[in-house]
C-alpha cells in the first residue's frame, strides 16, 4: 500500500513507547504523544516545546497502540472502525495486530486484513481503513479527513489527562495488566455516522460470533474453606 500522507500517515507509521534520544537520561522518557504539527512522536519531556500544536496522546494496550476515540474522531471519520472500552474509554487500535492464522470461519471480517469483527463495523483499526479508502480511492483520503483539522492550532484541541512525567505510578500511555478489553457494540454513533456509507460488507458466510471480552488479572479467588475439625 502506498504512503498515507501528512499527519495520518505519521500517526499509524510512527513508532511510539520507545526511548527518546533527546532524553534518554530522564525518567519515563517513552514517547507516548504525537505531534499533529510535526508529524512525529515525542515524550512527555519534549511536550513543553510543542505546547501551541496540537498533540494526541497514544496508549498502549498488549503491546499495542490505541487513542481515544474521542481525540481521533475530531480529526478523521473513524465510522466503521471497531471501537473497544479500556479503562472506561471508547479506543481504537492504531494498527494491525498480529494473527497467528487467518480467519476461516463464518462471521463478520475486516476488510482489509480478515480479523474476525462484531456487526456492523468493517476495520479492526484505523490503518486498515485508511488502506481500503486509499485502494478504492486512488490513494485519495481527502472524504475522510477533516481538513483543517477541527481545533488545530488552538487551544481548543484536547491535551492531557493527568500526563505525568515526574516518576509517579500511574503511566497513562500504558493500560494495566487489570484492564477489560472489550467490544463496543450498543448503538456506537462512529458506527454508522455519515461519510462511512457506502463501504461495502465482507462475510465470510452468514454466522455469529460472540462478543469478545478479554481480561487479564481480575479474576478474584474465593475464600478459603477449612476441612472441619475431627
């Protein structure tokens, strides 16, 4: 597939919760934000000198990059992108996730890469749409992109909740091993808001999958039961 242009090519292209150069001696130093204006990912340190661009911040979940869907869809048309709730907030993985084999079954796939979906999405992540628009439309992402970006260059865009970059023990950029992963599916508005009509489904056959709910770490134990005394 060729190059996504300006920003949404560096946002799904970038490699983010890596080391910065320019700060490598400093304490939580990943680079967990992207930078509209510069098209590149930076640090908390660095934040600071792009305080008058417009900054978005990614999140990690599984060694995977999410945003919020609500920092995103100001920017770009993500209908029809499968969104998930982590931590209490509607996320959208930025790029694909490894499959250990394609999907044979029966139910509702991406299509771009054939990850299996709930109904009535048609992209596991934002990379697979931009892919299939780009396809269809001559490498065109102009329908799907808010030019200019809505609050770009003010201070109305949205920076950071509770950032912190001052060794504290919650990492905003990293969900916790104790989050729920789960499908969004109760009347999603991205779903079906206007500029995603008209991409056409890809079934694999007609069938249901069930909802997918992964998580990891919450189970609790029950109480100990002690054999009753001779």
């Amino acid at each position: 597939m060729g190059m996504r242009p300006g920003w949404v090519g560096g946002l799904v292209e970038e490699s983010f919760f890596v080391g910065c150069a320019a700060h490598e001696n400093r304490k939580k130093n990943e680079k967990n934000i992207f930078c509209l204006g510069c098209c590149a990912s930076i640090c908390p340190h660095c934040a600071p000198a792009h305080r008058h661009h417009p900054l978005i911040q990614v999140r990690r979940y599984v060694y995977n990059d999410v945003v919020r869907l609500d920092d995103l869809e100001r920017l770009i048309d993500c209908s029809f992108v499968q969104p998930y709730t982590i931590n209490s907030a509607k996320v959208i993985f930025l790029k694909q996730r490894p499959q250990s084999r394609p999907f044979k079954g029966s139910g509702n796939v991406c299509l771009t890469c054939d990850r299996i979906l709930q109904e009535p999405f048609h992209f596991c992540c934002l990379s697979c749409k931009l892919d299939h628009v780009m396809a269809q439309g001559g490498g065109d992402l102009s329908n799907i992109l808010y030019v200019p970006p809505p609050d770009l260059g003010s201070g109305g865009f949205p920076r950071f909740e509770n950032l912190r970059v001052d060794g504290g023990d919650d990492d905003p950029g990293q969900v916790t091993p104790n989050s729920i992963l789960e499908d969004y599916t109760a009347g999603s508005a991205s779903g079906g808001s206007s500029g995603g009509g008209g991409v056409p489904r890809k079934k694999k056959s007609g069938g249901f999958f069930p909802q997918i709910v992964l998580s990891l770490g919450n189970r609790r134990k029950g109480a100990p039961h002690r054999a009753p005394l001779a």
